[in-house]
C-alpha cells in the first residue's frame, strides 16, 4: 500500500503523468481515485463529463456502441444506454453538479444490482500548470471488494479516454 501511494505521489507530481491507484479495499468495498495535471481549464475538464458518448469505450457498454449512450446532465439526470428493443439502460444518475465537481450514483457494470453504494466523482481543481483533473470511485457492497482490480482496469481504461478526449478531442 505504501509503495502504491508513493508511486501515485510521484506520478501526480511530474506533468503529463497519471496517477491511478487503488486506494483502499476490504471485502464489502474499494475506492479507486485517477489524477492528473492537465494544461486545460477547470470548466473543459467539468464539461468534458457531459459528452460521455465521445469518451467512453464502447467496449464497455452493453450495445458495444458508445454512440447508444446519453448524459441528462442535471441533478438527477440519466446516464442511460437506449438497448436495441429501445428501452434505456439507466448505468447511473447525476446527483449534483459544481462548476468544479460532478457527482453521480453510478453501479456500472457488474455493480449493478450489488453496491449499495457507486459515487462515481469527477473534479478539476487548480494545479501548477493548470488543473488537476481527478476521478474518484468509492464502491460499498456485500462482496464487492473481490471486483476491485477488475473494475480498476475498466475505469482506467475509461479515464485515459476521458483525458485523451480533453486534451485531444478525440479518445
């Protein structure tokens, strides 16, 4: 655990490199937590979340077509996946949104059906060459804590897209 954290210490200190770690773990849940300097601005880091669609692999989804993929970004809205009968896949719910911090209740995946608790958060906050972009993941649930590492390799691949979209445009 030490070396983990000194590893994502040292990653978040030299520009251009991510941090992605897990940050704790026990049998009914796990917290991972990505972070990275960006040279953007802290509301493209916060809008980017929006546009789900653009970032998010679609190997991924249940479609494996991202483009099937929505974000009703407000308080409440639906991150959902229209399946191919037509009825939406609800993967998780805005719960609210700061200009520097989007929150979202969001059991993805193999979640589904057992957390009893999925904050999915993303921030952007002030950093020496321009904004910290972080993403937060804290699991709770029976069992749960056995998915970490696989979830961890998801959502990592998920937030290297998201970054890839923010500085490049394109995942």
């Amino acid at each position: 655990m030490l070396r983990s954290a000194l590893i994502a210490a040292v990653l978040t200190l030299v520009p251009g490199l991510a941090a992605a770690e897990i940050v704790s773990r026990s049998e009914n849940g796990f917290t991972l937590r990505f972070a990275v300097g960006l040279e953007a601005s802290r509301e493209d880091v916060i809008d980017a979340v929006r546009n789900v669609p653009a970032w998010w692999d679609p190997a991924h989804s249940y479609t494996g077509d991202a483009a099937n993929l929505s974000l009703a970004f407000q308080p409440g809205g639906c991150w959902c996946e229209r399946m191919a009968d037509g009825a939406d896949f609800r993967h998780g719910s805005v719960m609210s949104i700061d200009p520097d911090r989007v929150r979202f209740d969001a059991p993805l995946g193999p979640l589904n059906g057992r957390a009893t608790r999925a904050d999915l958060i993303f921030s952007a906050g002030p950093e020496n060459r321009g904004t910290l972009a972080s993403m937060d993941f804290v699991v709770e649930g029976p069992g749960v804590g056995a998915l970490a590492d696989a979830v961890h390799g998801v959502m990592q691949q998920g937030w290297s897209r998201y970054i890839r979209f923010i500085e490049y445009g394109e995942p």
